[in-house]
C-alpha cells in the first residue's frame, strides 16, 4: 500500500514501471489470496457457530434432561464460590459474543482484506474455545475420575493462549509485515499455542477457578499472556507513529479494552464482573472494526 501512496506523489516515468509491476503482481496475489483467507474465515465462522450449538445442548441437558445441578455430586469441588447457573450463562453468552462479533466482522470486512482484522477474528474464536470449559458440568455426572478433565482444561488454555497471539499478530501487521504468508503464521500461531497448552502440567485434583483444574505454571503460563498482551497493543501504537495516523492508536485502545475483558471473563465467570468482561470485549471489537475500516477507506 505504501507504494501506491509513493506512486500518487511521483510523476517520473521509472516510478511508472514500477506501479504497473506491483499492480500485477498485487492482482494476482490478491486474487488467491482471497480464495484462502475467505476458506479460513469461514471455517472460523462455522466453529464459533458450532461453539455456540454445544452450549445449547449443555444448558437443554442440564435443565431439561438431566437430573438438576442439586444432584451433581462434584459441584462443589469444580464451582466453588460461585453460582453454578450464572456462570453457565456467562459462559453461553461469552460463546454467543464472540462468534456474533466474528460474524459481524466477517460480513463488515468480506470485501476488505485487512490482515488486522483477519486476525482479530481468529481471536475471537480462541476466545469462543475457551468458553468450552463449561463441558465439565455434564461430563461431571458421567466420569468418575477427576483426571478426564485433563484435556478440556488444557483446551481453554489453548484459546486463550491462541487468542491472545491472535491479537499480536494482528498488531504486527500494521507495522508493514508482509501481507503475503497469513497462513503461515496463523498455522504458526496454532501450533505454538497447542504446543504450550498441551504441555502444561495439570493438578486435576484441585480447582483454582471454576470449571478450571489447577496448573503448575500458571504463573509463568499468565505471565506470558499479559507479556504478549502489552506488546499487541504497542504495535498499534507503534504503527500511530509509523503511518501518522490516530487511528491506530485508537486500535490499541480498542485491543487493551478487548484483552481486559477476556481477562475478566476468564476470572470472574461466576460473577456479575465476567458481564462487565463481555460489554468490554464487544466495545472493543466494535473500536477496533469502526477504525480499521477508517484506516481502509484510504486504499
């Protein structure tokens, strides 16, 4: 893009050969580039749909078809100090969120291809995956032992983890990465996080949050999410400063305001404040859709 900005400034005959070579390749390139990205965003689209299927058939299997949370004998130990009814609508509420942000974001966008908002959207459905841990509830009736939850917890640490980098990557275009391999890295951004997720050691025996078995480097695992965190957001602020352009800072806003709402979601479920978490997720999808789309208006 900045090329075709140089282009419209120079009137030289060298500059002219320049444009014509860019604009083919640029073509060509954006033709298949096209084809794959809409593949992928549909594919995300039809997950976070299908997220948001599988809490409708927990909620209809917990109060319809099933005995009644009273009668979960594990309650306690995987909800403590909290209420079990909120937190399964919260938890259906963040699924719902996020893959009607992603939806609105992919019709808003289908005929831009903007990088950042490419990845904003894969986001958002690791922030739908996370909402997956509400499947402990129904398989609490039905498993015995305490180690099954193993691999759903490990899950949600892989949205979140995967949504976060999401949201890196997303900044790390606009300071002029290379359009051409967002699959590479998106395939990149998948594997590292599964990778670390799958790792992580887990103490099925204790609860730390609701409907989260304990970790060992929970710490460390956190840390590394509020690092990646801080750096998404200087990207956009660094990227203010390289195009001159308040626009991106209001991005960066709008990326500090959605990282702060997953966190409080992740956190506080069982509460009034994971609400709080979604109005501040949705505000933020909402900034960073109304400005990217300002940031586009120019190309």
């Amino acid at each position: 893009m900045s090329v075709l900005h140089f282009v419209y400034r120079t009137k030289s005959p060298a500059t002219v050969d320049v444009y014509i070579d860019f604009y083919a390749q640029d073509s060509y390139s954006g033709v298949m580039t096209r084809k794959v990205r809409k593949r992928f965003l549909i594919g995300a689209t039809a997950s976070a749909q299908l997220v948001v299927i599988v809490h409708i058939a927990v909620i209809l299997f917990l109060f319809l078809f099933s005995r009644g949370l009273e009668t979960l004998d594990k309650q306690q130990l995987i909800v403590h100090g909290g209420n079990t009814e909120l937190l399964i609508a919260i938890l259906a509420l963040q699924a719902a969120a996020a893959a009607g942000a992603q939806l609105g974001l992919y019709l808003f966008f289908r005929k831009t291809p903007s990088p950042e908002v490419f990845f904003f959207q894969f986001a958002l459905l690791g922030f739908a995956f996370s909402s997956l841990r509400v499947l402990a509830i129904p398989m609490s009736y039905y498993l015995t032992s305490l180690f099954s939850f193993l691999p759903l917890t490990k899950f949600v640490f892989f949205g979140r983890l995967f949504a976060v980098m999401c949201l890196f990557l997303s900044g790390l275009f606009s300071t002029g990465l290379t359009f051409q391999k967002q699959g590479s890295y998106l395939a990149g951004a998948f594997l590292i996080s599964a990778v670390i997720a799958f790792s992580l050691p887990v103490d099925c025996t204790n609860f730390s949050l609701p409907l989260i078995c304990d970790t060992g480097n929970t710490i460390d695992f956190s840390l590394g999410i509020y690092v990646l965190g801080i750096f998404s957001v200087l990207n956009y602020i660094y990227a203010a400063g390289l195009h001159s352009n308040r626009d991106y800072s209001f991005n960066a806003v709008a990326v500090l305001t959605v990282i702060i709402g997953m966190q409080f979601v992740y956190y506080f479920a069982h509460s009034t404040l994971g609400i709080l978490g979604l109005v501040l997720v949705l505000l933020g999808t909402f900034i960073f859709a109304h400005r990217t789309h300002t940031i586009y208006l120019w190309f």
